[in-house]
C-alpha cells in the first residue's frame, strides 16, 4: 500500500493485489483523519459484492460475484461519520472480459491487479443518521472539526 498527501491536501492511495478495498480505505481515513470528501478510483476488482437498494423493502438486493478479475471501470464515493465512526460510501462500475458492465453500491471487494484512488477532503465531516422512511443512514448535517 501506498498513501501520500500532496501539498494541496489531496491523498493518493495505491493499494495491492489481495488487499480489501473498503477495509483498506477506511483504515486510511482513520488513522490519517481525513475529514469527509469525494474519492474516485479505477483499477481492477475481483470477489466484489455489490448492492441494489429496494426502498419500499428498505432492504438491499446483494450479490457477490466470484466469476473472476474485474476491471473497476469506476468508482466514486464519499467519505461521512456513520454510528460515530468513518465510512466510505463507494458506488462502482465493473467491467468483464466480454465488455459487459455491471454495477452497484459496494459492500466489498478484493484488489485483483491494484487500485488507484484518489480522496479530496471536504474539511468538514458529514454525519450519517438514521432516516426511518427510507432505512437507510443518510447524510443529515455536518461536524466541523
Ligand atoms: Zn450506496
């Protein structure tokens, strides 16, 4: 793994081939304390799970694919405080051999070849919290540290 700020105080992360990606992300921003922000990242995927939220079931269709490498075509996320603790929120879109795309919320996956992300901050920390109607934990307001 790789981890450099630049003077602008944008983070560039490398991760490597087996490394968890959310797992790996979320240690970063803790440890670094990096206050809320967007993240992008391209590389390459493998044993992602990946989520369609029903909102009248309040529930998430999840679905792990284990069919081998995928290119990460895309994935933009962001960076908020859920249960008082970091969480990086990440949608991606994924890419096969047949150059077919798939794609959804990510619950998880492994670095197959690596994984460049980009995170700029936001300076403040937005704060997820329960909203009922929809069961979900959304962005509410945000904590300026
Ligand atoms: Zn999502």
């Amino acid at each position: 793994m790789f981890v450099q700020k630049n003077e602008k105080g944008i983070w560039l992360v490398v991760l490597d081939r087996g490394q968890l990606l959310l797992e790996s992300l979320t240690k970063v921003v803790t440890q670094e304390k990096i206050l809320g922000g967007h993240l992008s990242a391209i590389g390459a995927l493998k044993n992602p799970e990946l989520g369609f939220y029903e909102v009248h079931e309040k529930n998430y269709i999840r679905k792990a694919f284990d069919s081998g490498d995928f290119e990460l075509i895309s994935l933009i996320g962001n960076v908020s405080l859920k249960e008082s603790q970091p969480y990086v929120h990440a949608h991606a879109a994924l890419g096969l051999a047949d150059f077919s795309v798939i794609g959804g919320h990510l619950f998880e996956a492994e670095v197959a070849v690596t994984a460049e992300i980009f995170i700029t901050p936001f300076g403040a920390m937005p704060v997820r919290e329960m909203d009922e109607k929809l069961g979900l934990a959304t962005i509410q307001h945000c904590r300026i540290q």
